[in-house]
C-alpha cells in the first residue's frame, strides 16, 4: 500500500492537531493529546492519508467552516498530515463523551464496575446511547462517506471504543470499503458486556463486526472478542483461524501489539532539560528510587500500588529513610464523577503514608500532579523499580518505556493483567493488581536482588523492546489489509 495506491481515511475521536486561542487572541496550533498520534504518525508519513476526527474547541470548529468542510494541511513535529474536524452538537457530543464512552464503555473494558452498585441504567443513559453515541459515530460515519464517494477501493481505519457504531454505518453506504478497526484498550469477556441493554450491546456487535478487520493488542482480547461474539451474538467463531462469520459475511480477528518509539526517547534523554532535572534526581535521591508514571485513572490502581508501599514500609522498618517512591499521575477526566472522587482519594492516601512513615526530612512518597515528559524520561533513567501494577491495562506502554533509557538496571514490577505482560513478563516481576501483598513482598525483591539478576532481567526487557518498532505495528495491519484485498479480488 504506497503513498498513491489505495487512499487511507483514519478516523479517531481525536485527531492530530487542536486549535486554540492563546491569552492575546491568537490562533495556536498544537498536538492532540493522547498515544494515538504518535502511534499513527508512521502510517500517515508516507502514505496518502486523510484523518478525520472529532472538533475538540470551538477553534477547531472556525477552522473548519473558514475552509469551507474541507480538508486542512497542517505540520507537526516534521509530520504532514491532512485533517478534517467534524462538528457534532454539543449537547450529543458530551452525553457521547461523558455518559457512554466514559464511563459506561471504559468501564466495561477495564472491569471497573462495582456490580452491587453500578451502573443503573436508566433513561438517561438509554437517551445518551440513541441521543449522544449514535448521533456523533452517524456524524462521523457521513464525514467518511463523503470524503470516499469518488474513491475506488477505499480504505477505512478507525480507532477505538469511541466509534464501535460507525463501521456499520458506513458499510451500509459503501458495500466495497475495507474497513479496519483497531481497539486500544482491553475487550473484556461476554458477562462483562451483560451490564448493557441486549438492543445497546448488540448494536456495539454488528457496529464492529462490519470491519473487515478488528485489532488488539493482544491474543487474549481477541479471544475474548471471539468468546462474545459466539456468547452474546450466537455467531460461529473460529479461534484457530481466529475469524467471525457473521450475517454480514466474515471478520478477521487480530493481535498487533503497539511497540514504543524508542527513538524519540533516546533523543529526548540527551536534551539540554532533561540533563537539568537528572542533576536534581542525583542530588536529592536516596538509596533507592521507586517510580510510577500513569494517568491519574481507575484502571491504573494507584490506591494498591501506594498501599502496597505502605505495606513494605511496615513490614520493612530497615528501609525508613533509603527510600523514596515518586509517582508522576496526571488529572484525568475530572468532569467524570467517580474519577474528580479518585484523584482526592489519592491525595489523602498519599497523606497517610507520609505522616505514619515520613521523618522531618524524608517524604516516603513525592506525589506530582502534573503531565512533564522531561521529568519523566529523567525518571526513567535513574529508578531502581518502575511499579506498572494496573488493575487492566490495553498495553501500558510506560512499561516499555522506561526499561529503554534505564542507566541503572532498573526491575519492572508488571501488572499480570497489562497487555505488554505477554511480551515482557519473562523478564518482570509479575503481580496480581488485587494482592496487595505481593506487591509489597516484590517491591523488597526488586530493593534486594542481586545485581546480576538484575542485569539479565533488565537486558532481557531490552532486548524485546527493541525487537519491534511503531514500524512493525503498522506493517502488520498493512499485510492483512493486503491478505483481504487479495481474497476480494478472487471472489
């Protein structure tokens, strides 16, 4: 598939590029938020793509209508991409946003529902799917439709629970395109997906199954997609060929595990801030340096990871004072209730540690409430023990990050249920998210183990990382987009 063979459309809720106003009242350009950009930034750079995506300001909304609906071409970080913002009705957009795909789906695809309590759905809920769901996935789904109407063998990417309705939406329109849809975060299995009105969930189902194409991360998920299709839809499924055949004809099912840019972090490292902030880290660090870098989420099991410290102080008197565990948590979702809740939570845990464990000079946990690449990357370098320890996890690419750039030998504590556990858990320490004390009792493993144990484990993280590139992601969906083209054409 080169530059001029094939059109690409990707779709996503959020795109490349976000406009804004600046406090003079000028127009500013800057990078959409999240992994994703970066994620797909090698598909776009050398192929002749369009993405379109959700108008996240007011801003994004005037650039639009100033180009008439069309496309735009914007420049980030040396990348070419052409863009196009749709705009949906606000009050759609938020009941889409804040009511369906968060909380309700995240929630289902992270295990996150306390069932005794949550979630009640009511006709809020029910209005939000039909009234907020349905409305943007239909307005981004006519955006496609449009953008392909005089393209031969268009090809569709889309990405992520935000658009589970979209694909079927534009298959009705579009018999011939080839859609792919990529989910980055886990898919749970079938009595999960139960919490859903029937007619709700099996509109996610025929939604998804109009793909051609469906991707994970993981072998585990898509055979908990096959399980719910087989459970919930009644459809024959294949877990050898991995494949769905459904009324609607035949899905593949795959796993591409996303790796990291290990470029862009070994240039980072050597960046004029970040060498700054190393000399802080040496000079104020104890004898050992714990470190977490997440987003200030549910699913990332903060309260157990600061629990479990807390649990090693106690059972561990000897390492008072050696020992300081810095987490980088950035605010996540506040306009969600139960997350604005967490983040306060968080805090007044934090609070109890430090006052039953801290001295007058020693803070055992340094918690900061901000989003700083360079800190972060400083970090990496120099932790003893990168606590990754989520209760699930799409891929959690921290855990690869951090073991790149690490000077130090540093150990992986990995959650058994983060998707990067299928690569790396030979050279982790591995924990169950719930058993707070085997996290405690792996945390004095990784302070204690022997260096050259750790040594091999660190090289042995190395040497799977570097096995795969952002590259190699892209190029593994590519050849099964190739392997269907071919099986259409011989049909």
């Amino acid at each position: 598939m080169d530059r001029d063979d094939h059109p690409l459309i990707i779709v996503s809720n959020r795109g490349p590029a976000q406009f804004d106003r600046a406090p003079d009242g000028e127009r500013v350009l800057s990078r959409g938020g999240g992994g994703l950009v970066t994620a797909l930034s090698g598909l776009v750079k050398d192929r002749n793509a369009l993405w379109i995506a959700s108008a996240m300001t007011p801003e994004d909304v005037a650039v639009t209508e100033e180009n008439d609906g069309q496309p735009i071409d914007v420049n980030l970080n040396g990348v070419d991409y052409r863009v196009l913002m749709v705009e949906s009705d606000q009050a759609a957009y938020d009941r889409f946003y804040n009511v369906i795909a968060n909380p309700v789906l995240w929630f289902i695809q992270h295990y996150l529902w306390d069932l005794s309590n949550a979630p009640d759905i009511r006709k809020e809920e029910i209005e939000a799917w039909y009234e907020g769901y349905e409305v943007v996935n239909e307005d981004i789904a006519n955006c496609v439709i449009t953008q392909i109407e005089d393209r031969d063998e268009p090809l569709v990417m889309l990405h992520d629970y935000h658009l589970y309705s979209a694909p079927a939406k534009i298959r009705a329109a579009r018999p011939d395109v080839l859609l792919h849809h990529f989910v980055h975060i886990p898919w749970t299995q079938p009595d999960a997906w139960r919490v859903l009105p029937t007619e709700i969930r099996e509109a996610i189902y025929r939604g998804l199954l109009a793909n051609d194409i469906i991707g994970f991360h993981t072998h585990a998920y898509c055979t908990n997609f096959l399980a719910c299709c087989q459970r919930l839809m009644g459809y024959e499924v294949d877990y050898e060929t991995l494949t769905v055949n459904h009324p609607g004809g035949r899905t593949m099912v795959r796993a591409y595990p996303l790796s990291i840019d290990a470029d862009r972090l070994e240039r980072a490292v050597t960046s004029e801030r970040v060498a700054e902030i190393e000399k802080e880290i040496l000079a104020r660090r104890r004898e050992h340096l714990i470190l977490r870098v997440d987003r200030a989420d549910l699913s990332k099991n903060v309260l157990r990871g600061f629990t479990a410290f807390d649990t090693f102080l106690t059972d561990h008197p000897e390492f008072r004072e050696k020992v300081t565990f810095v987490a980088h948590l950035q605010p996540s979702r506040q306009d969600v209730p139960e997350y604005a809740e967490y983040l306060e939570r968080i805090e007044a845990l934090v609070a109890v540690v430090n006052h039953r464990h801290g001295t007058t000079d020693w803070m055992p946990i340094d918690l900061r409430i901000y989003d700083d690449f360079d800190e972060a990357v400083a970090r990496y370098k120099h932790c003893d023990l990168l606590m990754v320890n989520a209760i699930f996890d799409g891929m959690n690419l921290v855990a690869k990050e951090a073991p790149v750039i690490n000077v130090r030998d540093g150990v992986l504590m990995l959650s058994e249920n983060t998707g990067s556990h299928e690569e790396l858990k030979e050279y982790a320490l591995s924990v169950n998210p719930f058993d707070i004390q085997e996290q405690a009792d792996v945390i004095y493993r990784a302070l204690t183990m022997a260096p050259e144990e750790r040594r091999e484990r660190a090289e042995g993280l190395k040497r799977i990382i570097h096995s795969r590139t952002p590259a190699d992601w892209i190029n593994d969906q590519v050849d099964d987009i190739a392997l269907v083209r071919r099986d259409r054409e011989q049909v």
